[in-house]
C-alpha cells in the first residue's frame, strides 16, 4: 500500500524536523517548503495527500497560501492544516476556517493529538467547498485579512518597544559597569595595565602612575600608547637584570599561546627590598583582543616566608636530629600532621605509611596494651595531657617499649585544636630496669637458696648411706643394676646441692677426671626422653674421647644449656646433634682461639638445623640477660653461665650461626693427663605394696617402661606393658575388669596420651588412671585434666613418688584433684628444669 504525502510549509528548520521525523516515523511520505510560494510550486508539480502549514512566513504567508490553494482545482482536494504559534486570536481561526483550513493547531501540541487530528482530517474524505469568491466575500476576507496583518505589526511593534527599551538599560548598565570597572582598576593596590592585540598600552591604573620609581622595571615610565614588550626588551635593570623574559611572556599571551603568564621576581633599590609577582592575562576571551599587565608587590608576603623557611629550617634541624619522635595531630581527625624520621628507625615502618593510615600506630602497639591506650588516647579530644609507656611490634617482630607523652595546643578561647608530643624509644632502660631486678632476685635466691641446699643435703645423705648398706647384701644382678641407676640419680641431686652451695658462697665446684664421653651419653638421652618427638636426637661420641679436669655436674650443665637452646631454635622441628673429637691444639690454633693453650683438648659440638642467628646478635649473646627467645621464656642467664664455666675450666667457647641455617656451638676444652674411675652407688625401701594388682603401663620409651615395669613388679604388681596408646586399648579391651589402674605417658606415636584416656575412660568410665609426662609445659596435661584425670607424674619420678601415688589412687579411688605426689601439676617450664 502505497504511503500518504503530506507537504509541510514552515520557515522554522526546528519545526520542520519535528514535524518530519513525526509523520515518517508514522508512515507519511513527507515534503518540506520554507513559505507560501515554495509550497504552491512542490504542489503543482506532485500534488499531497495533505498539507501542515504556517501562517506567519516571509515571501507568501500562511493565509495566502490557503486561499491560492482552495482556488486551484488541482489543489483544493487536499484537506489544509493550519499549525501556528503567532496567530492564536479566535478571529485568526476564524479567517482560517472561512478560507478554507480544514483544522486549526495551536503550537504546541502533543505528538499524539497532532497526529490524531491528521488522520481526523483525512478520514472526513472530501474536503469543504472552496470559499465564495463573489465580490461580497472576497471583501469582507480582504477585511479580516487586514485586520489580522495590523494586529499583528501592532504586537510586533510593541515588543519593537520593548527590546529597544531594554536595550537602552542595557546599555546604561554597562555604562555603569564600565565606570565601575574602571573605579576597580584604579583602586586595585596592584599596578595595572592594559594593553591592546599589538602590546600597546592603552591605559594604565593610579597604582602604575604612583609606583616608587626605584623599585619598579617601568620606574616612573607611563607608556600610553607605546609598546610595551619593546620597552621591556630595551630596559635593563642591576637589580633584576633583563626584562626580555616579560616581553616573551606578553607576547607568547597576546598569540593565545598561553593563557596565562606569571613572574615572580625580586626588585631591591639601595635602601628598600622588594618582591613582585607579574601576572599576564588576555583581556577578553578572545586572547587576542588585548592583555591585563599586573604587578603585585609581594614584598610582606616573602617576607614572611623567609622567616617561616628559617623557623621551619630551625624546627627541622631540631625534630630530625633527636632521637625521640616528634609528632603533631589534629586531635579531632586523627590525622597526623607531622612525624619526625626517628618514627622509621624506632617503628620501623615509613612515615608517608603513619601519614596515610594513622591507625598503623595504634595496630602496631602490642597487643596486651592496645586497649590502655586506646582508651587513653580518646580522651586527648577534650584537651587532656596524655602520659603512656607500651610496647610496639615492628615489622621484624622486634618489641621496643615506648614512652610517649602529649600536650594540648589551645587557640585563643582555650580550645583544643592540636596535639603535639614525643615519643621515645626506651627498649634499653626497660632492659636494664629488668636487670637490675633479676639481678636482686638472684641475690635474694642465692640467700634462699644456701638454706634449701643445707635441707636438701639432710635428705640426700641417708638415701645415699642406705643405697651403700642395701649394695652389700644383695646378690641379684636385676636389683643391684636398679641400685646402681637409683645411686647415679641420687648423686646427681647431691651434685646439684653441691652447685647451689657453691653459687649462694660463691665457692668453685670440685675438680675431678671427668668423661665427657659419659656426661654427652647423658645429656642425649636426656634430650631423646624429654625433647619433643619432631626433633631427631644425633650423638657422634668417640669411645677413646680424653678425659678432662673439672666439676662433672657444671659441666653437664653447659652441654644440656646448649642442648636446650639447640631444642628451642627448633619449634617446628629438625636435626640435633651431639659430637665430639680428641683435637692437639699447636700455637697456629691458640692464635686463633686465645683463650686455650697448646696441648690436648676435646672439642664438642651441639648443632642445630633451626632458625639461626643474624650477625649482629652473636656478639651480644653470651652477654647476661640477653636473650632471643619471646619475653618470658628464657632468663638470658644460660649462654653466659656457660660461657663462665668454659672459662674458668681453661676451655673456650664459640658460635657460629645464620639466619635460617642454624647455629653450632663450639665447645673446646683441655684434656686431663690422667683417668680417674668414679665409685658406684644405691636406695631403700619399706614402700607399698601392690597385692598383685593388674597395672597397664603405656609407654613408647622402652627404659622407662623396663624399670618402671621392673620397680612395680619388685613391689607386688601385675604389670602388662603396652608401647602406645593402640596396644594399651586391644589389651584394656580383653582385661578390662582386671585392670585394677592405667599408667600412661602422654606423648606416644600412634595413639598419645590423651587420646588413650578418652578411649579408656569411654570404655570403662571408673578406671583409674595416671598420667606422666617429661614436658611441664606441654598442654597435653591441661587437656587431661579436662577428660577427668586427677593424678600427675611429673619425669622423672622416684619409687617412692610412683608407689605412693598409684597407692593412694587406689586406696581412694573417687578422691579427685590432687597429683599423686600431693602437689597441683607443675607450672609450664622447659624440659630440662627437673635436671
């Protein structure tokens, strides 16, 4: 179906797109003419199905366009609308409708009602006759049609009036505005002067005219109509040398090449010093058209610059050359204003980083004082000094104490509006604080602790007098062997009391031929009972190593100090290992190592594969008090109490280490000329007795579980033996009711301790059972204690300890929360305090 042909007649383009784009879009082929007579000749030649037109238009208006086209035959088929926005008065409609129109819109109308009323038009057919052209009607729409033409030069005329008036006060007030203008220039304290698209001045403000002659390039130099860049490039001055660089700017302004040009400048006369700031504009948005020339005496400004730089200079060299961090916040943001470097070397941590993300101060605090001094800072908002001590955590993990204090600013009403304070770094005063109260800790102990030895000496003595008395009668290879092991331990406690005495009196040790053969074999099987099962215990030890001169337990005390270090630079694991060599040292070697003489040593090494030392920590580890473990795990006293010992028995004592790589300690000491053999020893009894109770011990060291299943049989037990917690279950689960009481070890492989209790005590809720363990500080007892055990052993542990305790469990079997030896379980304490 072919599509109808509307003719649209408007002189308004925007008028003719609207109406464009609205009837194609609705299916109407369209054609546009800008006034009457276009019109008429697009008709003639392809006539429309319809046509949209104007009334007001140049050439042929819109009234005589209708009336030329209902007086063609040809034309006046095609309904006529009249669409306008000027003649809107009734009598317009109504000379349009006795002219022909066919409808009549007032602009503006809603897309869909005109297009409402074009399909309206058409749908009506045949279109109204055309007008009475008799002389009578012509007349009187002659008549109309002038009457319409002089209202609207009338309106027309009227609005003529009114542009023209408001053209007149428009221009009064740029007269005023000029006036004004020039009023401003004049008063602007800057010289001012304006120039035109060449760079000749036109005029120039009272601040120019009254410039101090010395103190300006121009001097007293108008220049109204002059070129202004020429003089510049033609002026030298002493005090500022050439002004070439103006006249580069004014020009580079005036070829629109900048928007801006601005020159900063001194300009001293012999008695005055001045500064000025020269500013270049374009004068009117066409750069071209002229320029602004300002000079602005800044002289008080730099003034005050000059002596902020100097107080900020002072300020500078005083908080970046101190030791103490300076700082200054806004105490409502928390924003932290200024920082000193000493922040880096204290914090470790940027001061850009403080500066962006203030809370990194307070996460950086440690965490048990956070809180403090959170609560603490709050209130510095109200204006409060602020007085803290804490611990911070720098990025290595380092902790530093910190002293920081801070002062409110107040303006003028007293108000808060700053805070400024130090902050300083006294790591070293707590250190020495803390030495100086473990160093009267120990005067107190070394008094304590030459009484407790005087007690301990009384209750060493029978047990040693009667292991002698119970050796001469006895025959049996199984007891004597039991008497042989009971009499080294209580020597060893008589050793021990021995060194306490000598360190409340200050008195050496004794000095005998020592095997050092015999106290490595001891101190690794110390390390292999006691030391956590992810360290591999390694002994190298020579069965020809020499003997040496000294005080056996001191000595045993240095290798077990490095075995226990050895132990806790290892928390996740790794390799220890024990070794030992006959060495001659010759004069090359003791260059090398001063503090030994020529002759026959015995070299020992302890060596770990742990986490290692940084160079610039050995120096300072055999120094008192040092230590790199976490606070509160270590007194710092082991390495130098080595060391002191080392010494005084002629030997040396070297470390070598790197982060990550581990450390080995070089333990060299001078061989003895001779052997002497050491005696062997014995205890007793009068114990309780088990009366053939079943006792299921568990327990993967085979030693342990031989003598302690041995001492118990000795004593009247049954005793089945189980290697870990698996096997005591398969043998628990086919003697449960004869179980009289469980022994367990509570570090195991397979099955542990705890592990082995939650299984027992399900299969059999009232089974007593004891739990032993060779670490106080492994948790595994805690955790027992909430399964529901009640008694404790702590390695080791004596036959009388061990009959007592499984007695009084068995005497007393629903009695709860005590250990067997009548104490609470022990405090957490490294492995090796019970030695």
């Amino acid at each position: 179906m072919t599509s109808l042909k509307v003719l649209i007649v408007d002189d308004n383009e925007d008028n003719l797109y609207y109406l464009t784009a609205l009837l194609t879009g609705s299916g109407f082929t369209v054609a546009a003419a800008r006034n009457g007579a276009e019109a008429l000749a697009m008709a003639r030649a392809a006539p429309p199905d319809l046509v949209v037109s104007d009334l007001l238009m140049p050439v042929m208006d819109g009234y005589s366009l209708l009336r030329a086209w209902k007086a063609e035959a040809a034309l006046s088929r095609a309904p006529f609308i009249v669409y306008t926005a000027t003649y809107t008065d009734p009598e317009d409609e109504r000379l349009a409708r006795h002219l022909g129109a066919d409808a009549f819109l007032v602009k503006p109308v809603e897309p869909q009602d005109l297009l409402a009323r074009v399909q309206e038009v058409l749908g009506r057919g045949t279109p109204p006759a055309r007008p009475d052209t008799a002389p009578g009607a012509a007349q009187e729409q002659l008549q109309h049609y002038s009457q319409a033409l002089i209202r609207k030069l009338e309106d027309r005329t009227a609005r003529l009036e009114e542009a023209n008036q408001a053209l007149r006060s428009e221009i009064a007030g740029r007269h005023r505005l000029a006036e004004m203008q020039v009023s401003i220039l004049h008063a602007l304290p800057a010289q001012v002067a304006l120039t035109d698209g060449t760079g000749r001045i036109v005029t120039v403000n009272d601040a120019w005219r009254t410039a101090p002659t010395p103190n300006l390039p121009h001097g007293q130099y108008f220049g109204v109509g002059d070129d202004y860049p020429a003089f510049c490039e033609r002026a030298t001055d002493a005090a500022i040398g050439s002004m070439r660089p103006i006249a580069d700017g004014l020009r580079a302004v005036l070829a629109g090449l900048l928007a801006r040009f601005t020159l900063r400048f001194a300009c001293h006369s012999g008695t005055e010093q001045h500064w000025y700031r020269l500013m270049v504009t374009p004068l009117h948005k066409d750069k071209t058209a002229g320029a602004v020339v300002m000079y602005v005496d800044i002289t008080e400004q730099v003034q005050v610059e000059l002596s902020l730089r100097e107080s900020e200079e002072r300020f500078r060299q005083l908080a970046e050359n101190i030791r103490e961090v300076f700082w200054i916040i806004d105490p409502a943001s928390r924003q932290v204003l200024y920082v000193s470097p000493a922040y880096e070397t204290i914090w470790g941590r940027s001061c850009d980083s403080l500066r962006q993300r203030p809370e990194d101060w307070l996460e950086a605090i440690d965490p048990e004082d956070r809180r403090r001094v959170q609560a603490r800072v709050a209130r510095q908002s109200a204006g409060e000094e602020y007085d803290e001590t804490y611990r911070i955590v720098r990025p290595d993990g380092s902790v530093r104490w910190i002293h920081d204090r801070g002062f409110p600013v107040r303006d003028a009403a007293g108000a808060s509006y700053r805070m400024v304070g130090l902050a300083e770094d006294i790591t070293e005063r707590k250190r020495i604080e803390a030495q100086v109260l473990r160093a009267q800790r120990l005067d107190s102990i070394g008094t304590l602790a030459g009484g407790i030895a005087h007690d301990l000496n009384n209750v060493l003595t029978p047990i040693l007098l009667s292991i002698e008395v119970l050796k001469m009668d006895e025959r049996d290879t199984q007891r004597l062997d039991l008497l042989a092991m009971i009499e080294r331990s209580a020597q060893r406690g008589a050793d021990m009391v021995g060194q306490v005495l000598s360190f409340a009196r200050g008195v050496e040790g004794r000095r005998i031929n020592v095997s050092l053969r015999e106290v490595l074999r001891e101190v690794a099987k110390i390390a292999r009972e006691t030391f956590p099962r992810s360290i591999e215990i390694r002994a190298d030890i020579p069965a020809d190593l020499h003997p040496i001169t000294g005080d056996p337990t001191q000595l045993h005390r240095v290798v077990l100090n490095l075995t226990v270090n050895a132990r806790d630079a290892m928390p996740h694991g790794g390799t220890l290992t024990l070794s030992a060599r006959n060495l001659v040292l010759d004069a090359r070697d003791t260059g090398l190592d001063p503090d030994m003489q020529p002759g026959a040593a015995v070299v020992v090494e302890v060596e770990d594969t742990g986490i290692g030392m940084a160079a610039d920590q050995l120096p300072q580890i055999f120094d008192p008090f040092f230590t790199t473990k976490a606070p509160g795990s270590g007194t710092g006293l082991g390495l130098s109490t080595s060391l002191a010992i080392t010494k005084s028995h002629g030997g040396s004592l070297r470390v070598y280490s790197e982060p990550g790589k581990g450390s080995r300690f070089r333990l060299c000491l001078p061989a003895a000329d001779d052997v002497n053999a050491e005696a062997p020893l014995s205890p007793a009894s009068g114990l309780p007795r088990g009366g053939g109770a079943l006792v299921l011990l568990v327990d993967d060291d085979p030693t342990v579980r031989h003598v302690t299943g041995r001492t118990l049989e000795a004593f009247g037990y049954r005793v089945a033996e189980a290697t870990n917690g698996a096997e005591a279950v398969a043998i628990f689960a086919g003697r449960r009711d004869e179980v009289a009481i469980v022994l367990t070890d509570m570090m195991m492989p397979v099955m542990d301790g705890l592990a082995t209790i939650r299984v027992l005590r399900h299969m059999r809720a009232d089974v007593p059972i004891i739990a032993a363990s060779g670490l106080s500080v492994d948790g595994r007892m805690a955790r027992a204690t909430e399964a529901g055990v009640r008694h404790f052993l702590q390695k080791p542990y004596t036959t009388e300890t061990l009959l007592n305790t499984i007695a009084e469990v068995l005497d007393a079997p629903h009695r709860g929360g005590s250990r067997g030896d009548g104490r609470q379980p022990p405090p957490a304490a490294p492995a090796a305090s019970t030695w």
